[in-house]
C-alpha cells in the first residue's frame, strides 16, 4: 500500500512543478506559479474522484496543497538555472503521466472493479492535470505534439489492470506499469517515437472550405 | 424507453466520430484519435451525470468506451475517402447536439423535476462535448461561428420539456424535440441561419483600450 | 447569514454580466450573451459544489438560472452605450471575484472545517468562472495578465477565514473579507499593482528549443 501512495504523492509533486515552470515561461507571479502548481497537480485526481463518486483526495488530506505550494517555490527560486525550462516540464510531465496512469487505475479497479473503467480512468487522469496547465498557461499542447503521447498512459494503465488481474502483487505490477509507461513516453522524447499517424492531409481552416 | 437508449448511445457515437475527426485535421495516430473520440463522445454525459449527483454513465456500463473506440477506428481508416471533413464533422455534431439536449432534459427532468434545470442541462450537456473537443483539439470553437448553434440545443431542450409536461409520450416527444433541434441546426448550417447579433462593434486587445 | 446569500447572488449576477461583456466583444446573438453568462456566472459555483460533494446549488434553487438569463439580457441591449466593454468586464470580474473567494472560503469551511481546504475552495471557485468565460470566448486570459489577480482571490479568503477562525461574527467577516479582496485586485486595476514577476526570459516556443 505504501509504494501506492509514494505514486500518489510523486505524480502530485512533479505536475505541480511543470505548472510551475509553465508560469515561469509566462513570467508570472509567485502566486502564480502556485495557482499553476496546484491546479496541475490536483486536476487530474480531482476529475478521477469526481467521476469515481470519492471523496476529492485533497479535501480529506490537504498535504498534497502543501506538496504544490512546496513545488511552486522550489521552482519559483531554481527555474533560472535551467537551460531548458520546456525540456524539464516535458520529462516531469512524463513521470508524472507515468505515476498517475497507474494511481488512476489502481484507484479505478478498486472502486468500479472493471478493467475498461479501470483503464480509461488511468488514461483520463494522467492526461488531465497536463490538460489543463496547457490550456490555463496557453502553452502548446502535450497532447497534439508529435511523438507518442497518450499511449504511454495507455501503456501504464493496461500493463497494470493486466498484471493485477493475474494474480501480480500490487507493489510490483504497480512498479512494472510505472516503468512500462515512462520507458514509452521517455522513448518517445529521447528519439522522437510515433505511431504511423493519419497523414491524408491537415485540416483546412474553416473558410478554405467551399 | 429504448428510443430514449438509442437516442443516449447515437449521441455518444456521432460526437466521438467528431471527435476523431478533429483528430485526423491534426494527423493525430491511432490513439490520439480514440483519445479525442472518447472524451467528445462522454464529456457532455459526464458532466450532466456529475451535476445531477448520480453515477456517471459509463462507469456503471462500459459500452459507451467501446462505442467510443470503434467510432475512432472506423473514422480513422476511412477520413481520407472524405472531400470535407470538418462539414462532416459539423453535421455529425449536429445530429449529436440534437440527441444530446433531448437526453439531458430527459434525464435532467427524470431526477429534478424542474422543468429550468432540465432545459440548463439539455443544452451544457449538448455543448459540452463540442467545446471540449474544440478546446483540446486546438479547432476553431463551433461556439464562436456566426450560425446559430447554442439555440438549437435550446430549442430541442424546450420542445421535450413542454412536450412531455403536456403528457405527450416519451417517445413522441423525444422524436419531435430531437427533429426540431436538427431542424434549427441543420437549416442553420445549410442556409447560414443566424439571428439578429450585437454588431455595435468587435472587441479590441487589452493593449489598445486607453 | 442573509449577508453571505446575497454575496453569492452579487458574485453571480456580475460573473455573468462579464460573461455577456465577452460575448458582445465576440458579437454573438442574445442566446450567446445568455450561455456565456450562465456559464461564466455558475462555473465556480458548479465546480465548488462538485469537489465539496454537494449538490449543485443552481439545481437546487433555479433563481439562479434566472439572475444569468437577466444579466445577459440587461448587457445585451445597453452594451453599446459603454466607451470600453472590457474594461467593465475586468471591474465586474474583480466584483466577482471579492464575492466568490468569499462565499467558496464559507462554503469550504463550513463543509470540510479545513482552512487550507477553505482557502482553496476559495480560490479556485473564485477563479474558475473567468477562466472559463475566458477559455470558451477565446479571450485573453486574465489569469496571465501582468496585474495582481490570484493574489486577491487567495487574500480575501485567507482573511474570511482567519477572521472566522478567531470567532468574528460571520457579517463583518465576510465584509471585511470582500473589502480586503476588491482592494487588492481593484488597486491592481487602478494602479497597475504586480507583485516580483519570474523575470529570467520568457518561454521558447517548442521549435526554438535545441
């Protein structure tokens, strides 16, 4: 149960940093860099407690606003000293698919006891968090870059409902579907992976069209 | 009570095809497609399902995933036979519009009782799924378009509610609600139907107001 | 307590006067003004209730459906008569704003008895109808603007919340909260007021990135 919760609180902290280096690449406030944190850290468990019908985790146990305060001013005082700034947030926002995609699904089986639920509940909340700081932050988005994106959390959470399925104690199918979906998604950023994508052509904008 | 089912499952269907075909405007892969697919197709219904206080459609029966998935494939191997597919894609999301304000006033009327609150969610719920496909996907929001869209749904959300309170039977009602919203959309998009707009004068960028 | 009810009306009614102020700036038609408004107006609300497990205010009692639809009418036929619509929209929203981090600190409190969990609800309720009015209207987001504006939401709770703490009548804490709040954001209007910005550089687009 104890690596369960480790994810738990991992996935929460490095989201909250990517919020917080997306604010420091609008130059925002410390209170900024805070609310981004936050928001990025909390949204995507938020929507999985809300669709699951549990109470919202951060209500019960407010340690995890702690966690994004924490990672807010770490970042707040430290993101100078970065090269990349974007680089980073792109390598958190990895790990913390990772951890999420795998907490979403362990969450999800043990309140739904369906493996489609299950799954879809890891994908949707991993992908939730990094969602919403993009819109909010008017960053591009993770989820129309090139490279495999989604997959990695598709990877993780099917690679978890799977080895609990057969029988895989939870500490280790649950470190198995963390590396299996950060090995993905950590490809995909390392040498570029896609899938054989839809290529016909782009869309036209709306006034192209006759 | 089965043609209300259909309605429910036709709606979840034609937005998760709008869905994937947003995706194929942005060459997404496979994935990317059911992603947005999924989350166009139960995004309305998830949101009217949390308003309302009772579990959420497609945790309680996963069909709708696998109705969402199997829109994204069939949309992903035939898009490129399409001449236009963001017409399409408007006119599939207009099909969904109109089964989806009938549905949320159906199921909005069923646990409130409140004629208002019954028409409030006919009509987020029917927009719902739009303006998250047209957020994530990064489209050109099919709120903002010059053609009357937002009183379609209205207009299928009111004519279910009176219809129904003057104890015409469901299904009559829920058919002649669903072709009146289809009406007012679709002549919208075949003809430009607009109402009267504010036309005083466009928004200026903060930077330009004195 | 009637105090608290009519500060949840008043955040409300000028959340969705700011919602019609956007839609005017995007020339919708009078259905427009009223979505955006509803929305605008009941985002907060909505997404507070949700995460505290109770039930949606708005579907409890539709008077506040019906204070949406009159803000959104009154700005649809005097909208003209205003030499700057945006600048309206930024006072209302600082109005909003002062009210909302309020009422969702009370609501917060009252609900989870956590303070920190108050001052989040407070917060986030209190920002997420703009961010929504903003991200639907493709408006430029007040959350990135240079001025103080998170700053004041968080002040106006944490003063609701530690006036209450150390057992100040509830009218006078929330007054006083209110007044705390609308000082900070309305002097950041007036006089420009930021705090210490991250400064180092702003972001790269992904493509600059080496």
């Amino acid at each position: 149960m104890d690596a369960i919760v480790l994810l738990d609180y991992a996935g929460v902290a490095v989201f909250a940093a990517t919020g917080a280096l997306a604010a420091s690449r609008k130059q925002l406030d410390l209170i900024g860099f805070i609310f981004l944190a936050a928001v990025t850290g909390i949204g995507g468990g938020t929507l999985r407690d809300l669709i699951l019908g549990v109470p919202v985790f951060w209500v019960i146990q407010h340690l995890y606003i702690l966690v994004c305060v924490t990672a807010a001013i770490a970042v707040f005082f430290t993101a100078h000293l970065l090269e990349s700034r974007y680089k980073l947030l792109l390598w958190l926002d990895a790990i913390g698919l990772a951890a999420y995609c795998v907490f979403g699904a362990y969450k999800g089986l043990l309140f739904t006891g369906s493996p489609v639920v299950a799954v879809v509940m890891g994908v949707l909340t991993a992908t939730f968090g990094g969602i919403l700081r993009d819109v909010l932050a008017e960053e591009p988005s993770v989820l129309l870059r090139p490279e495999i994106y989604v997959t990695a959390a598709l990877t993780g959470a099917v690679v978890y409902v799977l080895l609990t399925v057969f029988g895989v104690p939870l500490f280790v199918a649950a470190l198995l579907a963390f590396l299996a979906s950060f090995a993905v998604r950590g490809g995909a950023l390392a040498f570029g992976w896609t899938f054989p994508r839809y290529r016909s052509r782009p869309g036209r904008a709306p006034e192209d069209i006759p």
